[in-house]
C-alpha cells in the first residue's frame, strides 16, 4: 500500500499538520530494545504507529524507516498503536520518497528473446514465414 493524499486534520482536533496515511515497517528503538512497527500515519510533527511491545507514553523513542532516524516522544498509547511525536519536524516527503518512484526498474519481459520489437526487418520477415508455417499468428510491430 502506498501513501494516500495528505489530509488536513484541522477538523479533527488539535492537529494541524497534514497527514498521510500509509502502511510501511518501520522501527522504534526503545529502552526496552529494537521494536518492529508498522507506520500507519505520518506528518511533519508525529507519527501513529502499530507494535507488538508498546513503550509508555512520555518514554523517548528513536522512530527508524529506512535512513531516517527521529527522536521522539511517545504521546499516546491504546490496543497496540503508538502516537509519535517528533522532537523537531520532518520532511515527510523524503521518507516517502521512494514510493511510486517513475525510476523504478522496468518491469521483466516474458516475451521469447527471439521475438523481441529489436528485430530486423530481415529477422522479422524470418520469424512471419516461421509462424505461418507451424500455424502461429505473431504481433504485429510494437512501435
């Protein structure tokens, strides 16, 4: 699951940072050890977080995803989330950098190698001849 719009949370209290809701791992290194969470809400000042050993609200908290590492406090705690709030505010959209990136590698082929768009047009006329002749309908050019 990727990141949903950044909602303004205005309306629903004291908040006033946008917020993206998403679902991605994440950690919290707390004085009882590494935990493994699940981000569920992110803005500039604080996160809601998901985990299986909650630490106790107002302990300090590092909140880890990926190469980002924030001090935190734990503002809030009920049935296994944790309310994070950031000891200074982040750029959001660099955590979330990678998701729905246009960079991405592209995606594999299943094609036969032989019968590929790179084709001559002597390779082509080739391959036309073979299909008509073991009954196979080939695409016509992809370009």
């Amino acid at each position: 699951m990727g990141a949903e719009n950044f909602v303004n949370a205005s309306a629903e209290g004291k908040r006033s940072a946008k917020r993206a809701r998403v679902l991605l791992s994440a950690k919290l290194r707390t004085s009882f050890g590494e935990v493994d969470a699940r981000l569920r809400d992110l803005s500039r000042k604080g996160a809601l977080v998901e985990c299986a050993q909650v630490p106790p609200v107002g302990s300090e908290v590092v909140f880890i995803r990926g190469n980002t590492n924030v001090p935190a406090r734990v503002a809030w705690t009920a049935k296994g989330r944790v309310g994070l709030e950031f000891e200074h505010m982040i750029d959001e959209h660099e955590l979330l950098v990678h998701i729905g990136r246009a960079d991405k590698a592209a995606p594999p082929t299943y094609r036969r190698p032989a019968l590929s768009a790179d084709m001559s047009a002597q390779e082509r006329k080739l391959a036309k001849a073979w299909s008509v002749a073991v009954g196979l309908n080939l695409p016509e050019s992809d370009r």
